[in-house]
C-alpha cells in the first residue's frame, strides 16, 4: 500500500487511514490514486466485513491541495482530461468507488472535512464526527463545483435549499450542525471507537444480507446515478479553468490578496 495510505486488516475489519498529516490529509494526486488502488483491493477481499475510513493526524481530509496540484501543471492539465470522459471517472470514483464494495464502509471524522475530504466522508454508508469537527462544500472557494460524486450523495441526505446554500457559500459548519442536516449520521468524542464498535454489531449480520441491503437502498435512493455523474462533469467543464476559476485560486493562493484586488469577470453560463 502507498504511504499515502495506510491499511491494515484484523479480525475482518479493514482500516484505511489518509496519511498526510502535516498537509491535514490534503488529496494530493498521488492520495487520489492510492484511496483508489485502496478500495479496489477491498472490493476483492472476501474475508473483510467492514470498512473504516479515518485520517490521521489533526484532521480527516482538508480536501484538494490546491498548492500541489498547481505544482504539477502537466499532471493537472492531463487530470482535467477526465472531465470528457463519458463515465463515472477517477475524482468521482475516490468518493463512490466505497459505494461498490459489498460491507459496510463507516468514516470516523474529526477535525477539517472539507471539499474532497467530504465528498469521500460521503461516499461511506455511516459517518461518526467529533461535535467540533468542520465540514465544507468548499469547491465554490476555488471557483468550481462539487465533482467528486458528492453531488451522488448529498441529494440523498440534504435537502435542496440546504445544499445549495452550502455549496454556494462555502460555508464551513461544525460537526454538531452538520449532523442537525444529516451530513453525520452520529457525533461521537471518539468516532474511531464508535466505528469499531458499529463495525463489530453489523459483522455479527448475515454478510449477503448485509451486502443485499446496502445495495438494495442505494439503487432506491438514487436510481439515475450515472446521470447524475455527467452532470457534475457537465457543469464543471462549463467553469473549469475559465477567467474566474483563475481568479478563485488567485484570490486564496496569493499572499495577502483581497477580494477587491482580484475582481470577478461578468460571465454567463
């Protein structure tokens, strides 16, 4: 397994843990590539009945590192190739790909769960954070849209209004209010100890029923996911690396910038 992430399998729980703590497990595009090679072996793995996804350090995932993913232009330039392809790709699946794995998949958050970090908190079936952990839809920060298959997911917890605020706004909310909307399913002092403990009671279960089940209620709830995939594509083609999503990164990456010194350009979509 990559550094980038850390697992290990005991007693038929698997544990995936993000590790980059000095970047507070920002998704560079070497953790990408390992959070999925991590879910591809696990979806393998026959002996496994549970998943728990944490991160280590002072927080579960502070979504892109936008100053990493700048210092590889080459990388980034093929990266946004896969906005043209004409099925669920790679960002989308670092979320959704946990959605494909017959077991329950639980995150433990605390600390900062922002952008990538929550689109992936998402992707699993049950989610436990700390009251004072922070949530984000923070893709608007950098001038995009949430493209990571969290669109997938938040349509089935939050309602509309809801989320369109959050995601227009960026605004960042603590645990305890993420769980008031239903992004968290349980606030916990110790969500790693909640998740082993959830973990244990869902593996006493019939493991096909277990499977059936997750299965079962994710084709109920969201039954045109695949549409819902190219619309995320769709409308982050229409923005990506425009005037304004420039102006975005600049705004946040440029020392001592202001609102006013990078003004946004009147633009039509």
């Amino acid at each position: 397994m990559s550094d980038l992430v850390r697992l290990d399998i005991a007693d038929g729980i698997a544990n995936v843990r993000l590790h980059r703590p000095d970047k507070h497990n920002g998704m560079s595009f070497a953790m990408l590539d390992a959070v999925l090679a991590a879910a591809d072996r696990l979806r393998g793995e026959r002996a496994i009945r549970a998943i728990i996804l944490a991160g280590d350090g002072p927080s579960f995932c502070a979504g892109l590192d936008v100053k990493s993913a700048l210092g590889q232009p080459a990388r980034t330039a093929a990266n946004l190739a896969q906005l043209l392809l004409p099925y669920t790709n790679k960002f989308q699946r670092w979320s959704l790909a946990w959605r494909e794995i017959g077991v329950p998949v639980i995150a433990a958050v605390h600390g900062s769960c922002f952008g990538a970090g929550l689109q992936l908190a998402l992707g699993c079936d049950v989610r436990f954070a700390t009251p004072d952990s922070r949530w984000s839809i923070m893709e608007s920060k950098w001038g995009l849209v949430p493209d990571m298959g969290g669109v997938v997911t938040l349509r089935e917890l939050v309602r509309i209004d809801v989320v369109k605020e959050l995601a227009m706004t960026g605004r960042v909310i603590a645990g305890i209010e993420a769980h008031a909307l239903g992004l968290v399913t349980h606030l916990a002092a110790d969500p790693l100890l909640e998740a082993r403990t959830l973990a244990a009671e869902i593996a006493s279960r019939s493991p096909d029923a277990v499977a059936a089940t997750k299965f079962l209620f994710q084709e109920a709830y969201t039954p045109d996911e695949e549409r819902i995939t190219a619309a995320e594509r769709k409308w982050q083609r229409a923005i990506v690396a425009r005037a304004n999503n420039r102006i975005s990164i600049q705004r946040h990456t440029t020392k001592g910038a202001d609102a006013t010194s990078h003004p946004f350009k009147p633009r039509a979509i």
